[in-house]
C-alpha cells in the first residue's frame, strides 16, 4: 500500500499546459524515469496501457487502439476485485495504475478532446459520428475512474485524488447532458461528492444554463448529485451528544457551505419547476431512448473479454432489478417475452429513481435558511395539490385486502423502490408541513370552509382566523391531510407508519389550532393510535417485567424482541397523540373514552405503577414524619392552589395523595386488565419516547386550571382520570425520577433532549404555585433512599444541576430551539429562564435553589 502514497510518474506532466518546457507525453520522461518510479510490485500490463494510452492520445489518437487499452484495464482492475476475498483484499493491480499515472491519463481522457475539426471538410454527420466514437472512449474512462472508486481497499486514496479535481467535476456535471455518458458521469459524481470534506460550493458552476440542455430524466441525475451539496456529509450524525464540548466539534464551514448551495438552488426557478414535475408527472412508459443506451452502453463492455462481464451484469442489474431465479439476466435480443419484461421493468424502475431523487433534493432545500422562501415557491407551483392528485397512486389500496399494493406499476419486482419513493414522499410532506406556516394547501375549499366555522366550544384557546390560499387548495372531494388520516387506519408497514405519523404530527405541531385538532379526530385517528400503542404493548408484555426490574428505559431491550422499529413506532405515535390532545378538552375526553371502551375499571382503582416513599429511609425521615413534604402536602390541600377557595376544582389539589403501603419503586399487579392501566405503564416504561405526551398533558392541566374552577373545561375534566392522575403530586415526583434516571448530560442526544424540558414543565408549574420546596424536598427523601441510586457516583440533585447548566447553554435568545420551545409549550421563555435559574441559585438559604439540598453545589 506504501506505493500509492508516492507521486505518480506524471508529477513532471503536471503544469505541461501553463508552464511550458515540460514533456508532452510519459514517453519523453524516458523508460528510465518510468522503472525508477513504479511500485514494488510493477505490472508490465498496466505499465503499457498507461504508456500506450498516452501515446496515443498525444501523438496519434486511434480510437480502436484506445478502446482496447481501456478493457484491458477493466480486465486488471476485474483480475483484483476477484483474486480479493473478505479476509484478503488484493490490489496489486490498482496500486500500479495509481503509481504510474493510469488515474491522469484516465482523466486527460474525460478533460480532453483530441479531435480538432477546424478546417476540416468533414460534414456534420461524420464529425457526429466521429464525437459518438469518441465518446464510447470516455464512457470507459468514466467507468473505469467510478469502479476504481468502489470495491477495492485503495478507492479513499482514488477519491483523495479525484474529488478536489474541480476541472473534472465540471466536465462530468457537462456529460450529464449525453445520453450515452449521463448515468455513469452521475455514478462518479455520487462518489467524489460523498468523499469531499466539504460540500462543493455550487456558484462556481453554472448548474441554471446546464439545466437548459437537460431533460427530465437527466434532471433527476442532477438531483442526485446537488443532493449531495444540501447536506453536511462531514457533520456528526443526529445522536450525537448534545453536550459535547464545543472545542471538540467539527468545523461549521461545512454547514456554511451548504446554506450557501441551498439558497443558490432555491433561488433558480427552472431546478424548481424541473423537480416538482418530476415527482408529480403522470407516468407513462416510454423506454425506448433509454434501451438504446443500454444497448450502446452493453455493446461497448462486451468488446472486452470474460472479465469485463461482471460489469455487465452490474449495469444490467442496476438497470432491470434483481435477476432470475436461476440467477442470470435476460438477454437483450429484440424479439424474446424477457425483453419485453425487462423493458418494463426498467421504465418502472427509472421512474420510481427519478421520483426519489426529486423528492430528496426538495426536502433537502426545505432546511435551508430560505426555507420559508423556498415554501412560497412551492406553493406557487403547487406542489402539495398535485400530490393530493398522485396521492391514491403512490399508495395505492388492494380493494380486497385493503392494504398497499404495487400493482399500479403492473408487476411487483418494483417493490423495494417504491417503498422508498413512498418513504421520501411522506419525508416531503413532513418537512413542507413542518416549515409551514399555513397549512391551507393541505385541505380542499370544502374542508377549509367546514374548519373555518369550527369553534372550541370550551373556550380554551382563542379563535384563529384562517388565511384561505384560492387556487392553490387541493382539488377535488379529499385533501392531501383527509387521504393521510385515511391511510393511518389501516395495516402499515413500520416504516410507512412512522413517517405518516411524523408527517401528521408536523401538521399539527406548533401553535396548536382546534379545528385542526378536531378535524383529525373526528375521522378516528385518536383511537386509532391508541389502540397501535396497546398492540404494541401485547407484542412485548411477555418480556415487560423482567426488563423492568433493571430500572432502566425498556424500549431499546425490548426493540430486539418485537422489532427494530419499536422505539420509531412508539415515540411517532405519542408525539402524534400528544399533539392532537394538547389544550382540547373534546380528544381528551375521546382519549378517555376509548381507553375504557376495552375494559371499565372503578374510579377508585389504585394505580399500580405508584411512586412512594419508603418508611425505611436510612436517614430516619418518614412519610408518617410530620418533616416529610408528602405529609405535610396530605395535611395541607391548599398548597396546591394560592386561592383556597378554588382548592376543591384544581386538579392538583384533588391528586394530592400517596399511597402509604408502598416503597419507592415501580411495581405492578400480575393481572393488567384495564386499557387505562396498560396505557399508563407504556408511557412511564417508555418515558424518553412518551415524554413530550406527558408533557401536554401536563401543559394542558395548567391551561384548564389557568381559566378558573368555573370554567367548562374545568368542570368537563373533573372527572377525568388520565387527567386527574397526571395531576397527583406523587405521579409527576414519579415522572421526574424516572427522567432523572433516563437521562444526564453526558447521554443528552436529540432524541432524548425533550425529556428534559419535561421534567422542567412539572418544576415550572410547581414554581409558579409556590410548591417546587415540596418537589426538591420529597426528592431529597428519594436520593437518601440506597435502593434509588441512579448511577454510580451521580445523585439526583447534581443530575438535575448539570442538566440545567446544559438548558442554559443550550437554549439561548432568538435562537430556533427557543422559538419551537415557546410555540409548543405556550410558555414564554422568561418563565423558562427563571425557573432554571432560581434552580442554580447558589443560595443555600433559598429552599427554591437545588444547592438548598445538597451541600456539595454549594459555593465553597
């Protein structure tokens, strides 16, 4: 391997164009030069491709000559790839065409053009065929640089070499106008693109006027290409930790890049309208351009010997799916039935690719800094009508099974790409949705007109007036949003679930609208996902206790046993239920409604997963101790509320009470009858994926409480048991263990962030009602507690203590996460503020302040 990081023999030929005096070919270096400058072990079969190769394109381009020397060096590069084995990689052959220049020479072919026809008297017609031929010369150089770019142990140092090449990406960005060279200039782009350190910056290229010569299916090459440029390839992945030092970070030039290329790109109305016609065009069949590149393209690889025809089988792989069950591929003569299924294969599959690729590139720029310019545009070229239109044929319905079929497409070999294209369109739904301000476009002007006259009959939030969008609303009797509800009601595959979820849940999410809320649920949707959330429950109730018994987070233990795609499922399906009850007194009471339907239970059931106090505290303190906060909060009702007159109608003071006979820790009852119950122990087994519906519920509880005990809603959630256990003092202490438990500041990733600022909502609410002594204190008894030890060496209240170190730092002024904070919650980000900050105090004299508690945040 040592070889490869020598110089090539072409460090001397490198400025031959600008310096002048320089050899013109390898050949004037002399053998000599050439021999000194191999690798240890040199191939005299690679040695005289790169020299002939040279040669000829120097002195005497012969087109056959060149086209020989290339399917030689597809014969080397195929020799190592099958002499290499899992345990052995072998590429003695590469190693030498890297050593010797074959890399330069194979890119002097892409860059050049040796045929000067000024002067000539040649007709159009001969020189046009003069160009094809010479072009077949570059389909093998391209070729060649993108396998030597994959599959074998050197292609990092290939890609070194090749993706800082500007002059080549440019030339291959041009090529992706032929119809010979378009689709193996887009494969080798694709590879330079991923390995570049940094996103290429896109106004160094002319990308509008190359759009001019493109058609739609050269359109969705270049998607895929500029696709690469929207996003940080070199940027940490999405778990990483959140409170990483930030010395320790990558540079952010590379996220700087890509806002650069983005708001070039959104700025281009032709790349625009090419894509959305992409996605959105009907489909009609029409292979036969693209089977005569095929042929072209087969007949070039089959003039090289046995070896090449791996790469054959490659292309016709890519381009007509999985092969035969005898596993070979049909052969291309004009006049078999498998030509004709393959024809159809490849036409389903180009246009299921082309559909992706568009949809990845505008789900890429929908992130961007201009992404509320980037939405006006896409809703004046209404984007999401034309999907509504699509809708019903992308996820079309077997009638008699009622599930998603593929037979719109006529065959199922095509299953695996639509799936994917149904994964990006619902990507590409979610983000328009998510970035989305008004959401009209999502309705027809019927349903429009029907929510513009739904009013909340209990008043909690104020009426807000809709911005109607005339001609650019869904036609037809059922919107994108109505289709959508549809299809979450039926049998789905777990990926498909979760992005229908996700892209529902973005609709909703934000500054939350009661008609919306309403719209959704009167089709269903809040029983619907009540009952998805207890089948999963079933799947995994036969491994539920013993995982419990460890005290920690189940849901990734228990992923192994009912799928991988069990926390995706879960945390999609609470986010989604969390948005449709948060404030909405009526999905409340269907959420209630449907976790009796199964089984009724008393209204004084004792909930089973209680978190208690133990009265074998090693520090002396009992719950039966006057001291203890829990006895003093059973002693004292209206703590719960300043004004005692309205004691009796808050829910806080209705659920101050715990359970005397009981530890501290989760136990549960052999039998789990009740839906209430099985829903309960899902949403505290699962606190990191369950917490932002714990949340809302929370938020929702202050809310009604906020509008005064004689309020409708207040009267109307009296007797609401999910509400009214939510309120209990002891429920939520339970919920703040268990986050304490779940999460510290060296495990903060994106996923689990949440649960903090759930945790801080219980806290917030405590504070404003003078309660949060009553919270720490009863936490205090908690940590003194051994058999409540969180992790070794980390205590509940220095968790606490870092972790609202990491919010301060983490949420600042202006910044996004504040704002989606502040428009989720309804809570304005000073009270945020000081409740953190009356939690750090360092005032051991202030029983607000977590220092109040433990002597070692004390200033010292």
């Amino acid at each position: 391997m040592a070889s490869i990081t020598n110089q090539s023999v072409f460090k001397k030929l490198v400025n031959r164009r600008y310096m002048g005096g320089c050899p013109q070919s390898l050949l004037c270096l002399g053998p000599n030069f050439v021999v000194d400058n191999r690798g240890p072990q040199m191939s005299w079969d690679v040695l005289d491709c790169v020299t002939s190769l040279n040669r000829s394109f120097w002195e005497d381009y012969d087109n056959s000559f060149c086209l020989d020397k290339l399917h030689k060096i597809y014969e080397l590069i195929v020799d190592d790839r099958q002499r290499s084995t899992d345990a052995v990689k072998t590429s003695t052959n590469v190693e030498n065409l890297i050593s010797m220049g074959g890399l330069e020479v194979l890119q002097t072919f892409i860059l050049e053009y040796p045929l000067n026809f000024e002067g000539s008297k040649k007709t159009e017609l001969q020189k046009r065929k003069e160009l094809d031929a010479y072009d077949k010369v570059r389909f093998l150089a391209i070729q060649a640089l993108h396998t030597l770019s994959t599959s074998n142990p050197v292609r990092t140092c290939i890609l070194s070499k090749l993706s800082n090449n500007i002059d080549l990406i440019r030339k291959l960005l041009d090529s992706l106008a032929s119809r010979l060279l378009g689709y193996v200039s887009m494969l080798l782009l694709e590879d330079l693109m991923v390995h570049r350190d940094k996103p290429l910056d896109l106004r160094q290229l002319d990308v509008d006027n190359l759009m001019i010569s493109l058609n739609l299916e050269q359109m969705s090459n270049l998607c895929r290409v500029l696709s690469y440029t929207v996003v940080d390839m070199g940027s940490e992945p999405e778990e990483l930790l959140c409170a990483i030092d930030s010395s320790k970070r990558r540079s952010r030039r590379n996220s700087a890049a890509c806002e650069k290329n983005i708001t070039y790109l959104a700025s281009l109305p032709r790349l625009m309208v090419s894509v959305i016609e992409i996605i959105v065009r009907k489909f009609e069949p029409n292979n036969k351009l693209f089977m005569e590149y095929l042929g072209v393209a087969i007949d070039i690889l089959e003039e090289s010997s046995s070896p090449a025809n791996s790469l054959i089988a490659s292309i016709r792989m890519t381009y007509m799916g999985n092969h035969d069950s005898t596993g070979q591929f049909p052969p291309l003569n004009n006049n078999t039935e498998q030509l004709i299924s393959a024809m159809n294969r490849i036409e389903v599959n180009k246009d299921l690719t082309m559909r992706i690729e568009g949809c990845i590139l505008l789900t890429g720029l929908l992130y961007g800094t201009m992404r509320c310019e980037t939405i006006q545009k896409l809703n004046q070229y209404k984007l999401i009508p034309r999907i509504n239109d699509l809708f019903n044929f992308f996820f079309a319905i077997d009638p008699q099974t009622g599930t998603l079929t593929t037979d719109q497409y006529g065959f199922i070999e095509g299953e695996s790409l639509i799936q994917s294209l149904r994964i990006q369109i619902l990507r590409l739904i979610h983000s328009v949705c998510d970035q989305t301000l008004n959401n009209s476009t999502m309705l027809t002007d019927r349903e429009f007109s029907e929510l513009e006259a739904c009013r909340d009959p209990y008043n909690v939030l104020a009426p807000v007036t809709f911005n109607r969008q005339p001609g650019l609303m869904c036609r037809g009797s059922s919107g994108l949003l109505a289709k959508m509800n549809d299809l979450a009601k039926r049998d789905l595959a777990p990926f498909y679930r979760f992005w229908l979820n996700r892209a529902i849940e973005s609709f909703l999410r934000g500054k939350t609208l009661y008609p919306y809320q309403v719209f959704m649920s009167q089709a269903g949707l809040i029983e619907n996902t009540v009952d998805r959330i207890l089948a999963l429950e079933e799947a995994r109730l036969p491994h539920r206790n013993s995982e419990i018994a460890d005290g920690a987070d189940v849901s990734s233990a228990l992923s192994s046993q009912v799928g991988n795609n069990y926390e995706d499922i879960i945390q999609c399906s609470f986010d989604l239920l969390a948005q449709m009850v948060k404030f909405n007194v009526t999905s409340l009471q269907l959420l209630s409604t449907r976790l009796f339907a199964a089984h009724v239970t008393s209204a004084q059931e004792t909930m089973d997963t209680s978190l208690t106090v133990s009265q074998d505290s090693p520090s002396g303190s009992s719950h039966t101790n006057q001291g203890s906060p829990l006895r003093r909060l059973r002693q004292s009702s209206q703590l719960s509320n300043p004004n005692p007159s309205e004691a009796g109608m808050s829910f806080s003071g209705m659920g101050f009470h715990v359970e005397d006979e009981k530890s501290m820790t989760v136990t549960r009852s052999p039998s789990l009858n009740s839906a209430l119950q099985k829903f309960v122990n899902i949403i505290f087994d699962n606190i990191i994926d369950s917490n932002m519906f714990v949340r809302c519920i929370i938020l929702s509880i202050d809310k009604f409480e906020s509008l005064g005990p004689k309020s409708s809603a207040m009267k109307s959630m009296s007797d609401n048991v999910l509400i009214t256990r939510f309120s209990h003092f002891a429920t939520r202490l339970k919920y703040i263990c268990r986050i304490l438990r779940c999460i510290n500041v060296d495990t903060l990733t994106q996923d689990n962030v949440s649960c903090l600022n759930t945790a801080l909502a219980i806290l917030l609410f405590a504070h404003d009602r003078h309660q949060l002594p009553m919270y720490l204190e009863a936490l205090l008894e908690v940590e003194q507690n051994p058999a409540e030890a969180m992790y070794p060496g980390m205590r509940y209240f220095e968790n606490l203590f870092q972790l609202c170190l990491f919010w301060k730092r983490h949420y600042q002024p202006q910044g996004q996460d504040v704002k989606c904070l502040v428009e989720g919650s309804g809570i304005e980000f000073p009270r945020w503020r000081n409740c953190v900050d009356t939690l750090l105090k360092r005032d051991p004299s202030d029983f607000n302040s977590l220092c109040a508690y433990c002597p070692s945040l004390r200033p010292s």
